[in-house]
C-alpha cells in the first residue's frame, strides 16, 4: 500500500512538472483578449511580412512594441511612400510616433506619425 502511494506522489509531482514547464514564457505571443492601450510612443514600423516576419499574404503595415510585431489598422502601407523605394517599409525599419490600442492582436491607430531619425537620436 506505502508504495502504491510513493508511486501516485511521483507520478503527480511529473504532471504538474510537465504542465508548469510546457507554459510559454516568452512573452512573444499576446493574449487576444488584453486589450492595451498607448498614447504618444514611440515605436519601429516597416512591413510586418518583409521585416518582422509576420504571415501574410502581401506587404501590410506593422508595428513593434516591446518587441512584439502587430499588423496596423488605421492607415495603410501605401500612405506613407512607396513601400518598395529604398527608404520603403519593405526595405528598412523606420521610427514612428503613435497612439491606438492593441485589440484582437492588431494595432489600431489613431495617429501614426513617421518620425525623422535625428528626433529619435536625441531624446
């Protein structure tokens, strides 16, 4: 009987290991339910499928923030130059100020603003 008990403790202490361990950490994956709100932050911006990796099945627009990559909704790729020009979306990462929230996993601005380089050098 002792052993029977010994054998159904071990066997206890591996499941909840084996849950506690296959927990992801990483902080790379959002809940879809948290919403976040941002006001006035500076974030990167470029094409979430050229740059950021995103899947997709064209060049879209998107931002990342605490180095989590979200797809924008609320201006398009296209409104700020050609995506493709060598100073383009698809081609470098770029700074942008913004607000909006993040909803659904997508970011949806309210204002997005590309910001020069040397702003972001001195602040």
């Amino acid at each position: 009987m002792q052993i029977i008990k010994i054998i159904l403790s071990i066997a206890l202490l591996i499941s909840v290991n084996s849950i506690l361990l296959g927990q992801d950490t990483s902080g790379t994956i959002q809940s879809e339910s948290v919403n976040m709100k941002f006001e006035n932050i500076i974030v990167e911006a470029s094409c979430g499928e050229c740059q950021f990796g995103l899947a997709g099945d064209d060049c879209d627009l998107a931002v990342r923030i605490d180095s989590v990559a979200y797809f924008v909704d609320g201006t398009h790729i296209d409104d700020h130059g050609d995506a493709h020009a060598e100073d383009g979306f698809c081609e470098i990462v770029r700074n942008a100020r913004v607000s909006g929230e993040i909803i659904e996993n997508r970011f949806k601005a309210t204002s997005f603003e590309l910001v020069p380089d040397e702003i972001i050098k001195t602040q």
